[in-house]
C-alpha cells in the first residue's frame, strides 16, 4: 500500500487567476452613465425653449429704440453699429443715407436731437430690417 501512495504526486500550490471582474463592473457603471445622461440631454433638448440668436437680440433692441428720446448718440450709435447686421440690397442705400446724415453727431461730446427726416430714415430703415424666426418658432 505504501508502494501506491509513493506513485501519487503531492498536490499543486495555488494558482492564481485573473479576475477582471471589477472592470466589467466599472464599464458597465459607466456605460449606464453615459445612456443615463444621452437620454437626459434628448429628452431636454425638446422641452427647452429655443435659445434667441445674437441677430434676433440686437433686432428686438432697434425695434425697441425709442426716436424721442434724448440719448440721440445711444439711437446714432445703435442704428449705424447694429444696423449693419441687417443690411441688404434693399435697405443698402436707406443705410447709407442714414449714415451720411448722424455723421456730424458722432465724436461730439453735445449734439441736437434727431431731425424729423433723419428719424423718418431711421423708422423706414428698421421696417425694412428682415429676420427670420424671432418667435423661435
């Protein structure tokens, strides 16, 4: 009998395995994060009011310019700087004109108030002003 025990091989030492079970684990966290926050973004993005464009923002601020007012360089400088984002062919000459006459307004520390011509270019000028979409409709 001790002759068989003699033919046994002794038993192995532990093996070790790998586990790379953690990192399924933390793929699958990240993996739930990412659909948790694309879902969230989707579902937002239509409940959320559309954001007003910079062009609509400075349209809202020439139709709400008051002409009798007596800041003349705040309606000057707003027209002749702001205007310029909605010139086109039609209202290229109109601009022009308005621009030629608030010229001797400008750089002066004292000036007058608008003549009636000047605001009647002024008025024609910001009805021929053309956006698109303002409601954000």
């Amino acid at each position: 009998m001790d002759k068989n025990l003699d033919k046994l091989k002794d038993i192995k030492d532990i093996v070790p395995i790998t586990d790379h079970s953690m990192f399924v684990l933390i793929g699958i966290i990240f993996f739930v994060f990412i659909l948790i926050m694309v879902v969230t973004y989707i579902l937002k993005k239509d409940t959320l009011p559309p954001r007003e464009t910079k062009k609509q923002l400075i349209y809202k601020k020439i139709k709400n310019l008051n002409l009798n007012n007596d800041k003349t360089k705040d309606i000057i400088y707003t027209i002749t700087i702001d205007g310029r984002l909605f010139l086109d062919i039609n209202n290229q000459n109109l601009y022009d004109e308005i621009q030629k006459r608030t010229e001797k307004f400008k750089y002066k520390k004292d000036i007058e108030s608008l003549d009636n011509r000047t605001k009647e270019l002024i008025k024609q000028f910001i009805s021929s002003i053309k956006v698109g979409k303002i409601d954000g409709k």
